[in-house]
C-alpha cells in the first residue's frame, strides 16, 4: 500500500517537472551553416574591427501636463471624518466614504439659488444621502443649537484653489445633521420663507418627526406659527389608536392639550410592555413607545397596573368569600350545599372567560385593563335557587357588588390596592 502511494506520488511529480519544462517541438527548418555536415567554419573577425553599436534611441518625450495638477492639493471639506479634530456635530462615524460599501444615491434639494447657497447639509437615510443646499445665516438665527456649532474654533471656509471639475462635496461648506430628511425637507423651506399651503395639512407622523427635528436642534420658536395650526388640527384625534406620540410632541411644544386624557386613555388601552420594554399592545396593534417622557410612561404604568390591582383583587376576594364559608358568608345563606355550588360555578365561569391567572398571585394579567374589566363583567355563579325554587339566600349580593367594582373603571387615579382577604373586600359593609 505504501509503495503504491509513493510510487502514485513520483508519477504526480514527474507529471508536474514535465508540465513546467518547455515543450520540444521538432524544427524542420533549414539548420544554420555550422550545423550543416561538412560545413565551412564561419569566417574570423579581426581584432582590430570594433563590434557593432547599436543605433541611439530617440529621447523619451514626457506625457503632456495638466494645467490642474501644478495646482496644490485642495484642502479636506469641512466635516470630513479624515480630520484629527473633527467635532462630535459634525455627524456619526457612518459617513466614512471609505467604510462605505453600498452605492448611496445622491439626492440634491435646492432650497435657495445658488447665489443664497453658503453652506450644504447632508443627511445619510437608508441608501440615499441627501444635500440640502441653504443658507448659513437662517440656519444660526432659527436654531440656537446650529448657533453653537458654528461658532466652534473650526472655522466653515470655502477651499481656496479648488479644480471646478472636482466633486461638489469637496468644495462646499458641509453640515451632517440626523433625523427624518422628508421633515428636513419640511423644515428648510419653511424656515427659508418657500413653504406651501400642503404644508398645514402635513400626516401626524411627519408632525412627530417634526418635532425629534424641533427637539434636537431647538426650532420651536422659528417654527410657532406652524406649530399653533398642527397642535390645534391634531388635538381632535388625539385619543385615536396612532398618535400615542402626542405625549412626546406636546412635551417638546409646551403644550398640555388632551395629555391628562391620553393618560388615562393609555393606561386602559395598553397591554403589557414587551421584554425590551420597547413597545406595547393597543386595541391588537403594535405601538412604540421609544419617544414617550419617561415620567410620563411610569405614571402610565402606574396607573394601569393600580387598576389591574384592583380588578384582580375583586374576583380574588368574591372566590376566597365562597371557598372560606365563613360565618358572614353563612349569614347570606345557611345552606353548605348552596355555597358550594355557588362556588363551583363561580371557578367554572372563571376558566371558561381566561381569568384563571388572576388566581395566582404570584403572576398579573398582560392584557389590557379594558378587556380584563370586559372579561371580569362575563363572570357568573348559580345559587340552589336556579334548583330549588323553595330556597331563599341572599348570595346574589356578592354578585352585584361584584359588578358594581368591576365597572367602576379607572376614570382617575385609584388608590393603594388593599391587602387580601374578606376584612378588606367591601362586599359586608
């Protein structure tokens, strides 16, 4: 076997040596003089004959010179992430042309003339970037934060010298900004004195876009006019499924229009946050809550689960009243066999409307507090009054008390959750 092996290996290697020789190939042609049988040898040169000198070749004539590239190297753009000193503001890492691999798509918004146009913010969305041609002046007048940037000890020049052949981007006063560029968009003709009447009937998700823009870079106070017709088309719906983000565009406008409501309304409506805690459940559709205050979110929280609380401890305590038969259960109906019924009728009815998770008080309810109110109203129990006719009992009255708390709602805040037990529960006041 070894020998097979080595012998396979030496065929390979001969294979290859023969691979990389020249091949012979047999020349038919006439064979030189020297070769030739009986051949003359070839006549002698004389010593004193210098050897033939081969012609000089003519001079090498330089390739022509661009007039450009006596020019000097232009200075880098401002902005550009190859500068030891460029600023925070001036955008993310991301804009890296070489840590570019995808084809961004240039996409160029003139919002002034060219004669008005000092200064080109770029936005960076999806595959696209964007360049916004406007004016350096209304941007440090309309915006307090662009003010600051402006004024940092890296001056906004224009590249002296620059090739007019050269890219746009590297002779023009960059600025990388973030948010919404559709927003942008909206933003930069209004503060330009060029919007539309479009803009006033503007969908509520641009509005809240908007408004991160408004929040970032502090143009409430240039966009006020604006912002008084939106508040007042939006304030009307707010309490609709889809504009959950009113709680964070009325925080950034200063406005407290409809917020006490969309709190409550919330605090009803939403389900249980999602492990991240990024977003929740309203009426089956997914709702973000990424923008919402924070203060504002714990207060929501809050109050749903004070109300889960409560509802959860209604039907906790109507079960423990039946399953203890205690002697003020036993003033309702003297009757054991009633009570029992009563009792299995209550548990049946509990299993059939998906409240069993409220038995165990180690777990909550991650719906909503209106379909568990919904649920808790489905209940029901039987007496021996639904068998026997001739008995009396007066266990109905847990029942309506019953419903009388499951209805009360969570209109405003509820007060502490009470402790477990038939002391606390209000049905023998």
């Amino acid at each position: 076997m070894v020998t097979t092996r080595s012998a396979s290996l030496r065929h390979r290697k001969s294979g290859r040596n023969a691979r990389n020789q020249a091949p012979e190939v047999e020349d038919r042609s006439v064979a030189p003089p020297d070769r030739l049988p009986n051949a003359a040898p070839p006549p002698s040169i004389p010593a004193d004959i210098p050897p033939a000198i081969p012609p000089a070749l003519p001079p090498a004539v330089p390739p022509p010179v661009h007039p450009s590239a006596s020019r000097p190297p232009p200075p880098p753009r401002l902005g550009s992430n190859q500068q030891s000193n460029r600023l925070s503001w001036m955008g993310p890492a991301e804009f890296k042309e070489e840590d570019v691999d995808i084809d961004l798509r240039q996409v160029v918004v003139r919002v002034v003339d060219d004669a008005n146009h000092d200064i080109t913010i770029i936005m960076t969305h999806h595959q696209h970037r964007f360049r916004y041609f406007v004016s350096r002046n209304v941007l440090s007048l309309s915006s307090p934060a662009i003010h600051q940037m402006l004024q940092t000890n890296v001056k906004l020049e224009l590249p002296t010298g620059g090739d007019p052949g050269q890219s746009p981007e590297e002779s023009e006063w960059t600025l990388h900004l973030e948010g919404s560029p559709q927003a942008m968009h909206v933003v930069l003709m209004m503060l330009h004195l060029k919007a539309i009447d479009g803009f006033f009937n503007i969908s509520f998700e641009l509005f809240t876009e908007i408004s991160v823009l408004c929040d970032k870079y502090g143009w409430q106070d240039a966009l006020r006019p604006w912002v008084r017709s939106w508040l007042d088309k939006f304030t009307k719906n707010v309490l609709k499924p889809g504009h959950e983000n009113w709680l964070y565009a009325a925080k950034v406008f200063g406005s407290d229009k409809k917020v006490k409501e969309l709190i409550a309304a919330l605090a009803e409506e939403i389900s249980t946050p999602n492990d991240g805690g990024s977003f929740v459940f309203r009426r089956e559709k997914r709702i973000s809550k990424a923008l919402w205050p924070e203060a504002i979110t714990n207060q929501i929280m809050q109050l749903r689960s004070t109300e889960i609380m409560k509802l959860s401890t209604a039907i906790r305590s109507l079960v423990d009243t039946l399953k203890d038969g205690s002697a003020d259960c036993r003033r309702l109906c003297s009757s054991q066999s009633c009570i029992d019924h009563a009792l299995g009728s209550l548990l049946r009815s509990v299993s059939q409307n998906g409240l069993s998770i409220l038995l165990d008080t180690h777990k909550e309810w991650p719906g909503s507090v209106n379909v568990l109110r919904d649920h808790l109203s489905a209940v029901r129990f039987d007496t021996l009054e639904k068998l026997t006719p001739s008995h009396t009992c007066a266990l109905g009255t847990l029942k309506d008390k019953y419903y009388l708390l499951v209805q009360a709602g969570a209109k405003k805040e509820a007060p502490a959750p009470p402790a477990f037990g038939l002391q606390t529960f209000p049905f023998f006041e």
